[in-house]
C-alpha cells in the first residue's frame, strides 16, 4: 500500500463519505500523487463507490476500515519507498557496445548521412 493510498484511507475515515474532487484536494494539499490511487482502492475493495447525481461519494468498506485500523495499531502493511536493488559486482555495459552479432551489420555507421543535400558524417564533419 502507498503513502497515498493510506492518506485516503485515513482522510475517508475521519469523514465518512467524501466525493473524490475532496479527495484530490485533499492529496494536493499535502502534495502527494493523486494518479489512479482511489481506483486501485476500489479495485481492491477498501472503497465503496456510491454514484450520485452531481458526482461520485467514496467511503470505506469493512476491508478498508480494517486495513485502517491495522495501520493505526501498527499491525498493517506499512508504505514503503519503491527502491531498486542493484546486482552486485561491477557494470561492464555490454548492451551499450556496438553490434557484432553479424559482420558488416555496422558498416552503414562508417558512412555519411545525407541532410538537406549535404553529407554529414557521424563525428559532426561535414562532406560535399
């Protein structure tokens, strides 16, 4: 669960029912990400949707409400930062070398391109 998807749940459940312009409002006030969080709420059934006529009320489900008091308890998934592991050793960069897998596949790289009638070679000089 992310930062902004505990916001939500704890902004919902000491209000009740919120429509999600209050929500968004809400998020950007604290400036976190507002981007599809209230759907995946949905999807994954923490957050009721109740469509109304000028707008849809979100509220908290029985799962929300126990995912929200395992977070007060500290029983909950807490957020975490995404990280990234990084493999251990050192980074050669093969995927960055030249294609080799098939010679004379490169030698068109040796040639100049044409631009506006003008031959440019890849190093910046210029041809007839």
């Amino acid at each position: 669960m992310t930062i902004t998807e505990q916001t939500i749940l704890e902004y919902l459940g000491s209000r009740g029912a919120a429509p999600l312009r209050s929500i968004n409002a809400h998020l950007d006030q604290l400036g976190l990400d507002r981007r599809a969080h209230v759907n995946d709420l949905v999807g994954n059934g923490h957050l009721a949707m109740q469509l109304q006529p000028k707008g849809s009320l979100y509220s908290l489900t029985g799962h929300g409400e126990r995912a929200l008091r395992a977070l007060r308890n500290g029983d909950g998934e807490r957020a975490r930062p995404r990280t990234i592991q990084m493999g251990e050793g050192r980074y050669e960069g093969r995927e960055l070398r030249a294609y080799d897998g098939r010679p004379g596949a490169m030698d068109a790289y040796r040639l100049p391109s044409l631009i506006s009638g003008r031959q440019v070679w890849r190093r910046g000089g210029l041809g007839k």
